[in-house]
C-alpha cells in the first residue's frame, strides 16, 4: 500500500501512528527517565497526540472483524508502576472531571500513571494491530481508536496534561 492509496494509508492516519509509536516507546523506556525530563517529553507528545486523535478519519466498521489486544495485565502494570516511581509523591492529583463525580461532593484522587498506562493500553493495541494487520483489521483499529479517543482516552489525556503541568511549572515550597 502506498501513501494516500487506502483509507488506512492516508496522510492523517500515519502521523497519527508516528505520535502513537513515540508515545508508547517513551512510557516503555520511562524508568531510564528523571522526572523532571519525563515530564517535560510527556508534555509534548501528549498535545501531538490529541491533535492527532481529533484528525483521525471517519470510517466504517466491520463488526466481524475481531481484534486481538497486545497489552496484557503485566505490560499494563509493568508501565503504571514505572511511571509512578518517576512520578514519585507527584503522580497524584485531583481530578473534577470523572465519571464517579457525579455521585461526589469533593474531587477523586487519581494517579497521573494510571492515565498515562490507559492511554498507552489502548494506543499499544492500536498500533500492534495497524503494524501487522490487513487493511481490514487496519480499519477496524482505527475505528476503536478513534472511538476510545472520543468517549473514554482523550478525556483522560486532557485531565492528566492539566496535573503534569502543575508538576512542571509548580513552585517547590523550600520553607
């Protein structure tokens, strides 16, 4: 398949891959990181990443085409636990804009590698599938993808830009 040949080939599509192939290969070398450079490359994939979510194509889905997940319990885990000892006391933060808000008076106490780990799960699979699949497979992919975008990751990324900003910009309280 050529560059602009295929729905899955299109231009929007494959920036789309590069930033998600950038952003899971930083989580899975996240432990070699300080958090003071972790932070600073998160905040710059992370805004690439939603641009380029909001690019993706309408497409149709197939329904009978099944998808295979390439995150286990294990990967998942493997990168929530080396993003919170970067993160170190700083990976919590409070968060307004959860589902569970609806049922609460005060904010929710969320970890910025829980969110980080969920974007990843779902990106990790997305890009598994579109590196070894058929068009088909392909398409379904993005579909998910931009779906998962829509109603549950992108949210989430929006939330924990928010927290890792105050992390990079907040004043340390020498006193």
């Amino acid at each position: 398949m050529q560059l602009g040949t295929s729905p899955v080939m299109q231009r929007d599509v494959l920036e789309f891959v590069t930033v998600a192939v950038q952003y899971c290969a930083f989580l899975e070398s996240a432990e070699q990181k300080e958090r003071e450079e972790f932070v600073d490359t998160i905040l710059k994939l992370l805004p690439l990443l939603y641009l380029k979510g909001l690019l993706l194509p309408q497409m149709e889905a197939d329904e009978d085409v099944e998808l295979e997940d390439a995150v286990t319990e294990e990967n998942y885990d493997i990168i929530r636990n080396n993003v919170a000892f970067v993160m170190g006391e700083k990976d919590d933060y409070l968060d307004v804009f959860m589902e569970d808000m609806k049922y609460s008076e005060s904010p929710i106490l969320v970890t910025i590698s829980e969110n980080l780990a969920d974007i990843y799960q779902d990106l990790k699979n997305f890009v598994s599938v579109y590196r070894d699949g058929t068009e088909e497979t392909m398409t379904q992919a993005i579909v998910v993808c931009k779906e998962n975008f829509e109603t549950y990751w992108g949210q989430r990324l929006v939330n924990v830009m928010r927290a890792l900003h105050e992390v990079r910009f907040s004043v340390e309280d020498d006193a």
